[in-house]
C-alpha cells in the first residue's frame, strides 16, 4: 500500500490514525518501564508479597470492559444510521467510564484504610507502585472521557454517518486501548506478586 497516493481526506485519515498509533506506542512504552521496574523492586526485601489488591478495583475492571462493549455497540448503531440509539450507548460508556474512576479512587481509599500510603513511613515499595500505576492510568482514562464527550458532542450534532466515522474510531480505539492496558495491570499486578 503507498501511503503518499489517494486523496487529501484518505491522506488525512491515515495521518490521524498513524498519530493515535504513535500515541498508544509510546504508552505501551512507558507502563511497560512501570510494570518492568515493579518486577526488579519485587525482588527487594522489604516487598511485601501478601498485599491483596483493593475489591473496587476488580470491580472498575468489570466496568472498563462493558464500556468497550457499549461503544462497539454505539458504533454499530451509526454504521446502521440509529443515531438517536447510538447516543444513548455512548452515554452509557461515558457513565461507565466515570464510574471506573470513582471505583478506583474507593480503591485507594480501601488501601488507605489498610494503612498502605503512598509515601511515609508506612508506605511500602509495593503498594506505591500499585498507587502510581493506578493514578497515571486513570489520567490517561481522563483523556479518554474527554475525548469520549468530543464524539458524544460530535454524534449529537450528526457528524458522523455510516460513511463518515473516522473521530468515532479514533475515540475508540483510545477507548478500547485504555480497557485493555487495565484489564493487562490488573492481571499483572494480581499475579506478580
């Protein structure tokens, strides 16, 4: 395939999702240094490998992946001209969506309650890192909701068509990236202990 052939508006599409691509990369890159430096700490020993992770996080991670399934279902819609229904999936993702924040912030609090900190003297190696993994993922989660409200604002107003969806799978691939990058730390921080 050449990539310097077709039209303007094929050229700016490629040029669009090659930037999502490139973004989404160069996440991958960075929790990977998070989650590899995780493993090297695991091997200190002050770890505490016996720390179960928070209950409202397991529960988040339910949400996060029924929100990718109501914006699969919302692009559907469009694809079959439904825009009054695809509105209401995207609604629902964006309920979703804060809700799997608001869980994980009753998730630091459920490690806070534990006694588990951030940083202090009762802070240990471990539950940092979950903190800061956590965190940085749900500013990017942030990132998706505000991306999210530019396609619900989008829809609303019909800019997108069977035809025409290039900001809608654009906000859902981000979408669908962020449940999975969860759905792998979750896992990850669960079974590495």
């Amino acid at each position: 395939m050449d990539l310097t052939k077709g039209t303007i508006e094929e050229k700016n599409k490629r040029a669009k999702k090659m930037m999502l691509w490139f973004g989404i990369v160069s996440l991958i890159m960075g929790f990977a240094g998070w989650t590899s430096a995780y493993v090297v700490s695991s091997k200190r020993e002050d770890w505490l490998d016996n720390i179960a992770l928070p209950q409202a996080f397991f529960i988040s991670t339910i949400l996060i992946v029924l929100s990718s399934f109501t914006y699969i279902i919302a692009k559907k819609a469009i694809k079959g001209n439904q825009q009054k229904k695809s509105g209401n999936w995207l609604l629902l993702t964006l309920i979703l969506g804060i809700a799997f924040i608001v869980l994980q912030f009753i998730g630091f609090s459920q490690m806070l309650d534990s006694g588990y900190y951030f940083t202090g003297p009762t802070s240990n190696i471990k539950m940092s890192y979950v903190f800061l993994i956590a965190f940085v993922h749900i500013l990017h989660v942030v990132a998706g909701l505000i991306s999210l409200l530019v396609v619900i604002v989008q829809q609303h107003k019909g800019r997108y068509t069977p035809k025409n969806l290039l900001g809608m799978e654009l906000g859902a691939t981000f979408w669908h990236f962020l449940d999975i990058l969860w759905v792998y730390l979750i896992l990850f921080m669960f079974f590495v202990k």
